[in-house]
C-alpha cells in the first residue's frame, strides 16, 4: 500500500510541474507577444521580415522560463520535465496555428521545436540545479 501510494504522489508532482510549466511558458510567451504587438501599434512600424525571428526569440523565452519553472517544482529530472513542457508548448503552438489556418508547416517549424525542447530542457536542468525551490501544494 506505502509503494503505490508514493508513486501516486510523485505521478502527481510529475504532472503538477508539467502543467505548472506550461501554464507559466504559455504566460511569459502571450505577454511578451502582447508588449512586442502595443510597440508595434504605437510606432506604427511594422517590420514584417523580421516577425518570425521574433517569435522565435520569445518562445526560447517562455519556453526557457517554463522549463525553469517546471525543474523548480518537481526538483529533479529537469531535462525531462523541461523536454515534455517544450513538447507540449509546441504542440500547443502548433496545432492552434493549424486550427486558425493561420500557420503553415515551414522550416520555421523545425526550428520552432528545437528551439522549445532544447531550451524548455535547459530551463529545466537551471531550475533542478537553484537552490530555492518553489513548493506547489
């Protein structure tokens, strides 16, 4: 009974971190999206050739944060835990693109998800390795 009970706990810290790091990843990406679009509008420049290699930027971001995150709350395996939030935000990214038929598949694709699991897992390997640790209950 203490070994299934243990497992439980720890499958439900597991994916407590994971949706903790998506939740905080989907964040950090949608604000900085936010701010970058408002000083679009205010200086009414619209810089169309660089659009994608901003976006890329803000998803090493958030994916980065997230990854952090997630490695912060479950406190070990931050490649793995980080690895599965940038998975899962890519999967996020990319099938809301496809559902507004708003994104296609491209080069800029595969960048996309190298981009969010290498630095989703990074994010996780920093935050295991911090010394303070965030408590979710």
């Amino acid at each position: 009974m203490q070994i299934k009970s243990n497992i439980n706990a720890i499958n439900k810290h597991f994916l407590r971190s994971i949706v903790f790091g998506v939740l905080i990843s989907s964040v950090t990406v949608s604000l900085l999206l936010f701010i970058c679009t408002f000083l679009f509008v205010i200086s009414g420049k619209y810089p169309e050739s660089i659009i994608e290699y901003i976006t890329l930027v803000f998803l090493a971001v958030g994916g980065f944060v997230g990854g952090n995150a997630g490695g912060r709350i479950y406190k070990s395996n931050g490649i793995l835990v980080g690895g599965i939030i940038g998975i899962i935000m890519f999967i996020i990214i990319i099938l809301s693109g496809l559902i507004s038929n708003f994104a296609s598949l491209s080069i800029f694709t595969l960048y996309k998800f190298i981009i969010l699991v290498v630095l989703s897992a990074l994010g996780g390997i920093m935050g295991v390795n911090k010394k303070d640790k965030i408590h979710i209950k």
